[in-house]
C-alpha cells in the first residue's frame, strides 16, 4: 500500500477543531498522523498542499446514480467519477432507480457494484414504501442490516400521513434518519416549475411553495410523539426555513439540506431569451429572490445544517423534449463546491471551516457515518481527504464534467474554488496538477491539467 505526505496545507478538520497549517501522514488507507513538520522518511508520495486547504473527503448525502435500471443517464462508476471530479470521497445515493431500492438484495447490489467499479464510497437510502408507491412500508429494518444510511421515497414525498406515522415509527428504531422529498402531490399536479410570473408568462402550470410547507408542517406534527430523525431534503421555499428554524428551537430533531441551484437561481432562469428552458427544470423548482435570501441565512444562522447537490443526471435527449415532458433534475456534483463558494462564501455568509462543517461532519452525522470514522480527520482513521484549491478560477464547461449527465443551468459560469486533489481510502483519485491521467491505478479520474 502507498505511503502518502500531504505538507503545509491549511488542514480545517470542524470535527477536532483543527485549523492550521500542517502535515497528514497517511499510509495502507489510513491517517498515522496529522501535525507540524511531519517527516515520513519512506513516503511514496509528498504533496505540497501550499496554498491549499486539506479537509476530510467531502460528502453528498443526496445524489441520483440511476443503477439499476436508469444506466444510459448514470451508472454507479459513472456517478462515483463525477463525484471525485467534484472533491467528494463519499456520496449516498437514493433509491429511486428501477426497481426501486426497497429491500435488502438491492441494497446490497448498490455496495456490490460500487465495490467493482466505484471510485468513492458509495452508501444507498433505502426506500420508505414497496416500490416507493406510497401504500405499504418496505422492509425497513432488513435494508437498515444490509446497510443501507437512511430512508427516503426522494422523487415523490410519502404523501400519506397514515403511512409517514408508521413509517417514522419504524425508522426511529432504526436509529437512521427518515429524509422527505417534501411535494404535496394534489397542490402540484402536472407542474413545471414554480408558480409566479415566469409560469404565467408561459401558461405552464405551477408548484407553489405552500406544497412543500404543509408536508414539513404535518411531518413535525406526526413526529412529535415518534422523535423519528426526520430530514427535509432540497429545500426551496423562505417559509419552510422559517418553518424548520421553529421546530429546531422547539427542540424536534429536525434537519434539512439545500443545493446549489436552489441557493443561485430564480425561476427567471427557466426564461431563456423568452423561450422555456428545460435546463432550468428541477424539482423542487427554482423559486424567487426573498426565497434564495431565506435559504443563505437558514444556512448562515444554523437552520439548513446540511449541503446536498441532488445530483440527477439525464439524457441530452431527454432534456431537449418540451419543457413539460423532460424530466425534473440538474447535474451537481462537479461544480458544487466552487457554487456554495459563490452562493456562501464569496457574499461573506459562512467561512471556509463552516463550509467544510456543512460538507463533512454534518453530512456523515445525518447518514450515521461517524461511526465508520467519516467526514473527519482522525489518526487511526481513514485516510479520505479533499485538497482545496480555494482561489482558482475556472469555467463551467463539458470539459470539466466526469459523470454522464450535460444537464446543468450553470454552463459556461466562471466560479472560484475547486478540488484538486482527491484522497479515498489512501489512494489519489483525482490529480490535477499531474500531466497525464494521474493517480495510482486504475479508476483514477481522467480531467484536464488547466
Ligand atoms: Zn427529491
């Protein structure tokens, strides 16, 4: 096995509070030691992280790798490259593929699969109900054995009350959180996108905000007398912070994550020069400028605890179609970090450490991956780092996307911030200052130098 140096990094590690410049000693997939003028006299490897932040691989506890069943838009190899293109050792991936993940055989075929051909660490949520079809639990306790991180329908929310009761019952004993794609499903019936002036100027139909506000309502009203960690996942809508930050003051164990687009763009995106753009189609929709205000201060005082790209691939194709027939999601994992740097850092929000806190700790705490030494940097642990490049510039391009999907509104933006080295388990996967296909072996993602 190799024996790596990371040298005079700005190491940020939220876990221990570590935030300085020092060395990480890391040999046979493990950290031997984090300090000050390390010297590791048989070292394979030294890298000079100068100028670099060295942060705990980073984790995205929401993305959509299509396997089984969806592997033209995505595969689980595919989706792993994409997600070390974008600095992230470690993904969980929802199950809404075909057959859904809703029992155990299938959760174990998500770890069989990333095992031969992943690049990261790739964990699966299991479904809440057969076949995600919303009438009867799926077999929740069996798929938590098999390994599956957590619970969620993502795609459509579990929209009966009847079922959520059992369903957070069940999973409270699990310990696992239940995550909810929150949609109420008769508010928002052959919607397009959010409902506000760019839907009317196109006559498409709308998804109004109060459709994800009144399942998060009725979800903290079930889960009150369960205590079931309950999650929202993507959220849109300034009143859903507001109703989130009452429940985390009430002391519900509630939490909730945002992505990229949700913390950049307003529905005005779908408008592309007075046509509708499938591009800008997303589930929950982009919304409007007081909602975007909202989430960055949700974000900033504590209330969205997580970052999250939801990560959902598509065909060219697919997203050429008419607006209302192409299918809900954005890529994410390969420029999110260098968007949450322009949507949280660059306007003064959060620093650098909380960033990393809402990409590593925070993330691996909702997935229970603290236990398996995640999201931090411990001697002893493994060895899963992200080398930041905090102030390079660079364009979004076909060029810099490693996974399947072209499917993104940020194409051709100039944004600030990007992994350059990627760590997994001790082995480089991702080397942008190498001149070839750098790395040790096999799977190392191949990206351009720039
Ligand atoms: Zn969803």
């Amino acid at each position: 096995m190799t024996t790596l140096l990371v040298r005079n990094g700005r190491v940020i590690d939220p876990a221990s509070g570590r935030d300085g410049t020092m060395d990480v000693a890391v040999r046979d997939g493990k950290i031997v030691e984090i300090g000050a003028g390390l010297s590791v006299s048989d070292a394979d490897r030294v890298i000079d992280a100068a100028d670099r932040i060295v942060a705990p691989g980073l984790i995205d506890p929401h993305v959509h790798f299509r396997e089984p069943g969806h592997e033209e838009k995505e595969t689980i190899e595919t989706g792993s490259l994409a997600a070390v293109a974008g600095g992230f050792t470690t993904v969980c991936c929802m199950p809404n593929t075909q057959p859904a993940l809703d029992c155990p055989e299938l959760i174990r075929f998500v770890y069989d699969r990333a095992a031969e051909r992943a690049v990261c660490r790739v964990f699966p949520i299991g479904a809440v109900s057969k076949g995600r079809a919303g009438e009867r639990l799926a077999e929740i306790s069996l798929m938590h054995d098999a390994g599956a991180v957590g619970f969620s329908d993502d795609g459509d929310a579990v929209a009966s009350a009847g079922l959520m009761a059992r369903a957070l019952a069940e999973v409270r004993e699990t310990g696992a959180a239940l995550m909810q794609h929150c949609q109420e499903p008769t508010l928002t019936h052959e919607a397009v996108m959010h409902a506000g002036v760019v839907s009317t100027r196109f006559g498409l139909t709308g998804w109004p905000r109060v459709a994800e506000e009144v399942i998060i309502e009725r979800d903290i009203r079930l889960n009150r007398d369960i205590g079931c960690r309950y999650h929202v996942q993507h959220v849109s809508s300034a009143g859903s912070v507001e109703i989130i930050r009452r429940a985390r003051a009430d002391g519900q164990p509630v939490t909730a994550e945002v992505s990229p687009h949700h913390l950049l763009l307003t529905d005005e995106a779908v408008d592309r020069s007075g046509a509708p753009d499938a591009m800008a189609k997303v589930n929950p929709p982009l919304r409007e400028q007081h909602d975007i205000d909202a989430l960055r201060q949700g974000v900033a005082d504590g209330t969205i605890t997580v970052l999250a790209t939801d990560h959902a691939p598509h065909t060219s194709e697919e997203k050429s179609r008419p607006i209302e027939d192409t299918p809900f999601g954005l890529i994410g994992l390969e420029a999110a970090l260098a968007l949450y740097v322009k949507a949280l850092i660059e306007p003064g929000l959060v620093g650098w450490p909380k960033l990393i806190e809402l990409m590593t700790t925070s993330p691996a705490a909702l997935c229970g991956l603290e236990a398996k030494g995640l999201g931090r940097l411990t001697p002893g642990g493994p060895a899963d780092l992200t080398i930041i490049e905090p102030e390079i510039e660079w364009t979004i391009g076909p060029e810099s996307l490693a996974g399947k999907g072209r499917n993104t509104p940020f194409m051709g933006w100039t944004v600030k911030g990007r992994a350059e080295t990627v760590v997994v388990a001790g082995t480089v996967r991702l080397d942008r200052r190498a001149s070839t296909t750098a790395g040790t072996g096999a799977g190392t993602v191949a990206l351009p130098v720039s």
